[in-house]
C-alpha cells in the first residue's frame, strides 16, 4: 500500500535524527489521504462494523443452543397445608390442616435446550435491511473519500499559491533591495533627492511585511494540508508539482463538455428509501404468526446430604420436543401507526429524491459557469500581470536612464504586485471551481 511504502521510506534511516521529508504529487497525496484521514479511516471501520450486523442479523435464524447447571440447597423447604380428613386424618393432631414438607436438601438439573426458528417473517426482511445497510454504509464511505479528495485537493492547491505568491514577493523584495542601492547610490552623487530614496524604502518595508504574512500563511496552510491527509505534524512536507502542472487546458475543455456520472447521494437516498421500505414490510408482516422449534433433554437428581447427591444412581433422565405458534391478534394499534408513518416517511424520501436530482443539475451548471468565468477572469489577470511587469521594466529604465521618476518607479512596483496578487487569487479560484465541477459531475 501506498502508505505503507511511505512509512518505509522514512525510516530507511533511523539513525538520521533530522525532520523526517516527504515529497508527493497531488495524486500521491490524495492517495495518502485516503489511507492516512480520520474521516476516511472511519468510514472504512463503519463498513466492516456493517459486515458484522450482517452475521448478528443472521444468526437468530440459526440453532439456538444453550446448556445449563442448577445446584439447589433448600435451606427452608416451605410448607405446605393439606386438610386433616380422608387419608391425612390424625386424630392425634387437634386441627383442620396438616403442615408437611414437600422437598429434599438438595437439588440439582443439568439440561441442554435447542431451539429453531422455522418460520418469522420479519427475519427474513430483516436479513435484507442488514445488506441494504451494508450497502448504505459502502455509499457513505465513498461520500466521505469524495469530501476528503475535494478537502484534500482545496488545501493542496493553497499550499502551492502561498508558496507560489511566496517566491514572488521574495522576488519582488530582491528587486525593491537593488533599486534602494541603486538610488541610494544616485542619491550619494546627487542625482537623486532624498525622497527618492525614502518612496523606495517605504515601500521595502511594505514588501518585507507582506512577505513575513505570507510565510505565515505558507505555514498554516502546509500544516492544514498535513492535517487533512493525516499525516504527522512533526514531518516535513514538500509538493512536487506546481500551479502551471495542474491547470490542464485539454482537461479543462473535456470537464466542460462532459455530463458526469451518477451521483453517490443518489445511491445513498435511493438505500435509505429501500431501508423504509423494508421497515415497512416488517411491519406488515408482524401480523403473521410465528413458529419455532424446541427441545430440551436434562438430568435431575435429589438427596438429603451433599454428598449423596452426585451419586450416578440419584439421576433421572428428562426430554421435551414441542412446538411453540405465536398469534398476534391485537397490539392497540401499534403497528398500524408505524405502518403510517414509514408511508409518510417513503413520501418524504421521494420528494427529496426529486429535490436532489433538480439540485444536482442546478450544481452542474453553476460549477460549469463558474468555472467559464474564472478562467476568464484568470487570463485577463494574467495579461495584467505582464503588462504591470512590462510597465516596471520601462519605468526603471526610464528612471536609470535619468528620464523617469522615482515615483513613478514606486508606484510601478505597487501595481506589479497587485498585479501578481489578482492573478495567483483568479488562478487559485479557477483551480476550485475546477473542483467544484468534478465534484457536481461525480468524477472526483
């Protein structure tokens, strides 16, 4: 397993005591994530938690077979009053009753019983709600991997625009450093004022500062990452793939034109309108009787001392084989009023079937729309970016070629960054609208 292979490669050196560094690719995370994420890992438990409800569910239906063991000292065997006539009569006793002892000391059974179910309706509907219940639990784990893919891949792309912004502002803060030299330098000669060189350092500060809440951000967003797959917050994490490697146009175009899949909430409404049914069903068939099998074999014995009772010869030998018919006749209305209910409940699922199907087509379109407009917004963001580069190169030419201002310089850099800031906002927005729509196509 993919996982397990990881574990491997991080403790091929154990005696390194350096931060343990994982490299992965969006599909090498996601595939982690699905072995790694608690919601994931929990899903999987609830399905075999599912399988084992099967085996419960099924097992009424095979023999039941007990045994037991009773040892019986009677400490005070009660009494019990007879009339004193006929063959009681004493006439040595003044009184109408007699008071005798019907009992010994000691008393013991051993018994087996078995008893067979032969015919209940409501196992046999029972038996197909526990698979449609496996079933549904099959549904809700493949929900839960569909919102950790969605989760994991949103954390994935932010990690790679803060990185991405990251190394831009940094870039953006080397430049800002070499034109601060460079005026500082025009200004020591004097060819520039002071202010010049003021502008650029308010602005060298302003970067520095927008870098360190990047870096921040770079941080929450890699640990937030870590998180969702379930992997150790003490690891190092490093992403081989960046922005341009994800936003495939061809892939795009065929996400739009596609009209996706069946979703797994229709599989899950459409098991839970199949479990009331079949609670309804059991219902009706409670009013059929129900026939079991039984049979008992047991030994007993008796005696007055302790030790004479284990005696082979004190054990007397007991069976029983008989049927047992139970007839429901009147319940007060019981089962009438959950009849009712589970009709309206089978009502309520069909209208939220409907709901959902309307719903779904109103997601696709949505998500396709969305989706159009941010990759629209992200090419007019882009065509800003390298014009506002274009408008810097010229405007610190212009300045070093001493026809240009410094301030025009500053306000260059300004717009350049704002630039570069819209564009990785429209390319992070148009990477989540991508998922979006592999989400509402059911392909994700």
């Amino acid at each position: 397993m993919f996982a397990l292979s990881i574990l491997f490669l991080l403790m091929g050196n154990v005696g390194v005591q350096a931060q343990k560094v994982v490299e992965l690719t969006l599909e090498e995370t996601l595939s982690y994530a699905m072995e790694n994420n608690v919601e994931a890992k929990n899903a999987q438990l609830e399905t075999l938690i599912a399988r084992a409800t099967v085996i419960e569910r099924r097992a009424p239906g095979l023999p039941q077979v007990s045994a037991n063991l009773d040892f019986t000292h009677n400490a005070a065997i009660p009494i019990q009053f007879v009339p004193n006539e006929g063959a009681f009569f004493q006439p040595d006793v003044d009184s109408d009753v007699l008071p005798l002892r019907f009992g010994v000391n000691y008393s013991s059974i051993l018994a087996a019983r078995v008893n067979q179910m032969i015919f209940d309706g409501s196992y046999f509907v029972g038996l197909r709600a526990a698979n449609t219940f496996k079933m549904l639990t099959d549904f809700d784990r493949m929900k839960t991997e569909i919102d950790v893919r969605e989760t994991v891949k949103k954390a994935y792309f932010t990690v790679l625009v803060n990185e991405q912004r990251y190394n831009l502002v940094q870039a953006n803060l080397s430049r800002l450093d070499t034109l601060l030299k460079e005026t500082q330098a025009l200004y020591e000669a004097g060819f520039a004022e002071k202010i010049d060189v003021s502008r650029i350092k308010v602005q060298r500060n302003n970067t520095q500062s927008e870098l360190d809440r990047i870096n921040t951000a770079y941080q929450i967003s890699e640990q937030l990452l870590k998180l969702q797959m379930g992997m150790p917050m003490e690891y190092e994490l490093r992403l081989k793939e960046n922005l341009s490697d994800l936003n495939i146009s061809s892939e795009i175009s065929s996400l739009m034109e596609s009209q996706g899949q069946r979703r797994v909430e229709i599989d899950q409404l459409q098991t839970n309108l199949e479990l009331v049914g079949l609670d309804l069903k059991n219902n009706q068939v409670q009013y059929m009787p129900q026939l079991n099998a039984f049979a008992t074999y047991q030994r007993n014995a008796a005696a007055q001392n302790i030790g004479s009772i284990w005696q082979s010869d004190r054990w007397f030998t007991g069976a029983f084989i008989g049927l047992s018919l139970n007839i429901p006749i009147f319940d007060g209305l019981a089962k009438s009023a959950r009849i009712q209910q589970n009709r309206v409940q089978i009502r309520q699922l069909e209208n939220q079937n409907f709901f959902l199907e309307q719903n779904i087509e109103l997601e696709k379109f949505q998500a396709k729309i969305n989706l159009r407009n941010g990759l629209n917004t992200l090419r007019v963001q882009e065509e800003n970016r390298d014009l506002a580069l274009e408008v810097f190169r010229m405007a610190k030419i212009k300045f070093e070629e001493g026809v240009g201002s410094n301030l025009e310089v500053v306000e260059a850099d300004s717009a350049l960054k704002e630039a570069e800031s819209n564009y990785f906002s429209a390319l992070y927005d148009a990477l989540v609208a991508k998922v979006d729509l592999e989400k509402a196509l059911g392909i994700l």
